[in-house]
C-alpha cells in the first residue's frame, strides 16, 4: 500500500493575500487532512465546513456546520469566500446504490459549485473517488 505524504500548501511569501475557504468532506482521510492543512496555513482566515456530523475539533478559524447534503440544492448563496474545496465521495460498496453514489460524488459537488460561483468564491478545488 502507498504510504500518503501530509497535504501542504507551499506560500510563496509573506505578502500571501489572506483568503477564506467552504470545505465539504472534512471528515473522510484527505478531506480532514486539507482541513488540517488550511488551518495551519497563515493567509487561510476562515474555514466553513459542512458536514454531515459534527466533528470535534475547535479552532479559531474554524466554523462547523452540520448540513443534510440532499437540502443542498434549497440554498442560494453563501457568505462571500475565496476557495470551495470539495472532497466529498463514496464508492459502490458504501453507497445505498448508484443513484446515491452519482448524488454523492456528482450531484452534491455541482450543486456546491453552483452556490460558490453565485456567492463569488474563485476556486472550486475537487477531489473525488474512482469508484
């Protein structure tokens, strides 16, 4: 098995624009390892992650919604932010069937893209599973 290396963001220098990130996904392995890593990131001033259960963690930057994903496609907009990043998915064992797999690793992204782009976030940031 391939030994997974820490995400990191490289900052270039000090001058880094601060900026504000939406997180979907925070607690499967490389969601929670890119909540890690914004929160130590020192231009990264706020993190909103929605999830589907409370995580237990505490932090200033951090701010924890706990979100029904099928209720996604009711909201408009969000607070204005910089970076969507996405990291939410499933696979065929997990998943109830393939509808709820397409929902999950299609649906629910696209409808987050959706209200990032109407809410004037810059980057949708997108990882998902192969199946």
């Amino acid at each position: 098995m391939a030994r997974m290396r820490p995400l990191g963001f490289r900052v270039p220098n000090s001058t880094m624009d601060p900026f504000t990130t939406w997180l979907l996904g925070a607690t499967g392995s490389i969601g929670r390892a890119c909540l890690d890593a914004l929160l130590a990131h020192p231009a990264c001033s706020r993190v909103l992650v929605s999830s589907r259960r409370p995580l237990d963690l505490h932090h200033p930057k951090l701010e924890i919604e706990v979100l029904d994903f099928s209720l996604l496609r009711r909201r408009n907009s969000l607070e204005r932010g910089d970076h969507l990043f996405c990291c939410l998915g499933t696979n065929y064992v997990t998943a109830a069937s393939r509808k709820e797999f397409w929902e999950v690793d299609y649906g629910y992204p696209m409808e987050a893209a959706r209200i990032a782009l109407a809410s004037g976030y810059r980057k949708f940031l997108f990882v998902s599973t192969l199946g």
